[in-house]
C-alpha cells in the first residue's frame, strides 16, 4: 500500500513535457545507434549520441518550437545545411 501511494505522489510531480522529451529523445538514439553499428565504424556509440542530438535539435527547433528560419526552410535546404555535420560525425575520424 505504501508503495503505491509513493508510486501515486511521484507520478504527480513528474513533468510530462520532460517525460515526453526524454522518451522521444531514447527513441531517436536507439534507432540513430541501430543504424551506425550496421555502418560498423569505430566508436558507434558516440558517434550515434552525436547524430541523434542533431537530429533530436532539429525536430525541437523546427517542429516544436518553430523557430525561424529552420522552420521555414525546405527539407532541401535542411539537407544541406545539417547534412555535412552528421556527415562528419559518421564519417571523419575520432
């Protein structure tokens, strides 16, 4: 019974925007992890962390937040700006 009244008062305290940004951000770097050690390159792990929060910033900024420019761009000139950076990340030595 304890525990579930304890379970109750930190379910009440939790902050959904931070729950939903913590789960999304474990989605993005689960699947950005699955992807770089298929590429099997040296230090996978930090090399995916790197990409994800590149990604994860993008959506933030251009789809939540909806800041300008990056919200306004297309996805062409998105590519082109982000694309070199997660480019190095996967492919440039540690």
């Amino acid at each position: 019974m304890k525990c579930r009244f304890a379970v109750a008062r930190v379910v009440a305290h939790v902050d959904i925007d931070r729950l939903t940004s913590t789960v999304s951000w474990m989605i993005c770097l689960r699947v950005v992890r699955q992807l770089v050690r298929a590429l099997d390159i040296d230090h996978n792990e930090r090399r995916a962390t790197f990409v994800a929060s590149q990604l994860f910033g993008l959506v933030l900024v251009r789809y939540v937040l909806r800041l300008r420019p990056v919200a306004t761009m297309t996805p062409k000139e998105v590519a082109r700006w982000i694309g070199p950076t997660i480019q190095r990340y996967l492919e440039r030595p540690a």
